[in-house]
C-alpha cells in the first residue's frame, strides 16, 4: 500500500500543468488538445492518504492507480500522461 503526503500529491499533480483554483478543496484543471477539461481534487489536510484516496484521483485521471503513483513519485509525467490518455480515449471521447 502507498502511502504520500498531501504536499506529494499535490507536487505529483503539479507535473500535469494544470490550472489550479482553490475552493473547499484545491482543484487542478488539466486540459489537453482535443479533450474535455479533466479535473481531480486534493485536500487542504496535512495528513497522509493511501491507496483509497490515490484511487479517486486515479479515477478523475481517467488512470491506473499505479500511474498517480508513479506521478508522484516522480517517474511519470506530463508527456506520460498525455501518451497514457490517447492509448486509451479518442479525442472528444472524456466527457
């Protein structure tokens, strides 16, 4: 089981260039050409948070839990995720 920081997430999350905004939690808007806008979500706490919460994030990705890992471990990155995403869905295709 992984087990990350919140600032760890949100470093591994950053590595996507999303457009960040703040609200009850802090949102990352990622937008690739001729895709919907994907958005996932990180908590402001400062604990630490395991596989059940990766697999949220995961799951807003459109990712394996194993990719949000690796994003965050820092093996996987932007171009990864941009490779991983056009594997799986056509343009338009993530609504």
């Amino acid at each position: 089981m992984a087990s990350f920081k919140n600032k760890e997430i949100e470093k591994g999350l950053k590595k996507l260039n999303p457009e960040p905004y703040n609200n009850d939690h802090k949102y990352f808007e990622i937008n690739i050409p001729g895709y919907s806008p994907i958005l996932t979500k990180n908590s402001f706490s400062k604990k630490e948070y395991g596989d059940e919460y990766l697999k949220l994030i995961a799951r807003d990705l459109f990712v394996s839990l194993h990719f949000v890992i690796e994003l965050i471990r820092c093996t996987k990155y932007l171009e990864d995720y941009i490779i991983e995403i056009s594997k799986k869905y056509k343009p338009g295709q993530l609504t």
